[in-house]
C-alpha cells in the first residue's frame, strides 16, 4: 500500500494572495496572479527590504544544502514547506555535489505541487520525490517520506520560513521535536524564520497587512524562541544570525530572518 497521503486536490484559488505565489513573485518568478503582485507591491511599499529577505533566504539554502551535502556528508534531505520552484532548488544544490542523493519535497499548496510534479527531476543515481502533506502533521509527513528517505540514516530537516505559519509558539516546538526524534544522530535541521528584532522598516506593518489580506497568516519570533525550536541540538557554527550572515561575508547587511542549522547528536 501506498504510504503517501490519497487527498482531493483543492481547487486553486485566484482570488486571495498565496504566500507561496508572492515569495515566487519577489523572487523574480512567473508563477503568480494579479492578487498576488499586488499584494506584494503593497508590502514591498511597507517594507521595502522584503525582496532582499526572500533572495537572502533562498542564497542561505544554498548555502546549508552545499555544507551538509558536501562536509557535513548529509545525502538525505526533507525540505518541508519548499514553496514553488525556482533555480537552484535542493534537489539540484544537493545532487550536484552528490549526485546518488535523496530528497523528498513537502507542500500541501495545489499549485506548488502542480508546479512541482511538472519541473522537479532528479538525478539518475538518486530520487526526488514530491508528498503532499500538511507541515501541521508531521507524523503524516514522516509516514509519506519513508518510500523515499531511510529515516534510519542521518537526515537534513529543513524549515525555511515555515514555522512562522504556525502561530502558535508550543505547537511549533512540538513539530521540530516529533520531526527530529524521528531521525538518528547525525541528522541536521535548517532553519529561517522572520523577526522583529533585526529591524527591517514597515516590517510590523507589513505583517499585519498581510495577515487582513492574504493567506496563511503570519507571525515573528524573538531570539529565544526562535533558539527554542533547536533545544536539544548542537548549533554549527556562527550560530543563530541573519539568514544573510550564516556562513558568509560578516559585514554583509541584516536581513530580519533569523537563519540556524544545528546538528542532532
């Protein structure tokens, strides 16, 4: 029997904006609607760095993905919450250093997996795979990954700009801690997620413009709470900083998007 969830398709809506489809937009992608552009050009109006957030969100994927497929040896990867395609997605980060690696996208957004199913492929000697699966339920992601992924060999969990969809704080530790006790030692887990605590102007603003005109609401994490999410874990170096810092010129400026990657021990 088939593990992976057997759900009707939802029917794509056009008429509200998608985070999804606006992150795509700011990206510089194609694959969005009128609501969505204009949604994020009246928060771009707001906060005019959320461009530089979105593309230093995708370089530190890069970044992470390159490390741990390369010296961290990591060839297994859970990207949950991946968004719609765009270049250099993990598959393709991961494959190009070690090309027998596997990697399972998570997303339960029609379009994003539309998109997904149509441009994600992977190399000869490893495996892609695309699950539809809410972030919410992560013993339904596990369940639907394990076709895939030996969840008995080191794992890199990955939660870019994910758990600030979930609101509240307890459940969201919840997640993480059922997700990385799933796997063994040696797995790692990758995060970013948004802050009001490294400035960013109109970035308050923006957040509540957002959450009376798009979908799915969104909210900020501090320093602490967002360090919460990885009790247990070992921080790699430099830490918890800006996404636009971890592993990169210091002196490159902040953006307000917490980045981290610690190692299961």
């Amino acid at each position: 029997m088939d593990p992976r969830p057997q759900t009707a398709t939802p029917r794509i809506r056009s008429d509200v904006a998608h985070n999804a489809r606006v992150w795509n937009y700011w990206l510089g992608g194609k694959d969005n609607y009128p609501v969505d552009r204009a949604v994020g050009d009246r928060v771009t109006g707001m906060y005019p760095s959320i461009g530089e957030v979105a593309r230093a969100d995708r370089a530190f994927l890069g970044r992470a993905v390159r490390h741990l497929a390369g010296d961290a040896g990591v060839d297994q990867f859970l990207d949950i919450g991946t968004g719609l395609p765009t270049g250099n997605n993990t598959h393709e980060i991961a494959q190009h250093t070690a090309p027998h690696a596997r990697i399972v996208y998570v997303d339960n957004d029609p379009i994003v997996l539309a998109h997904a199913r149509a441009l994600l492929t992977s190399s000869l000697e490893g495996a892609t795979e695309y699950i539809d699966a809410d972030a919410h339920r992560p013993e339904q992601i596990l369940r639907a990954a394990q076709p895939t992924l030996d969840l008995g060999r080191p794992v890199a969990v990955m939660m870019l700009g994910i758990l600030n969809f979930v609101l509240d704080t307890d459940e969201a530790r919840s997640i993480v801690r059922t997700l990385m006790a799933a796997v063994p030692s040696g797995s790692h887990l990758v995060l970013t997620h948004p802050t009001l605590e490294l400035g960013g102007e109109g970035n308050e603003a923006a957040m509540r413009f957002w959450n009376e005109n798009a979908t799915p609401p969104i909210t900020a994490r501090s320093r602490a709470e967002f360090a919460s999410f990885l009790d247990g874990l070992e921080l790699l170096e430099p830490g918890i900083v800006s996404c636009s810092r971890w592993r990169t010129n210091p002196r490159e400026p902040e953006v307000a998007q917490f980045g981290a990657v610690a190692r299961k021990p």
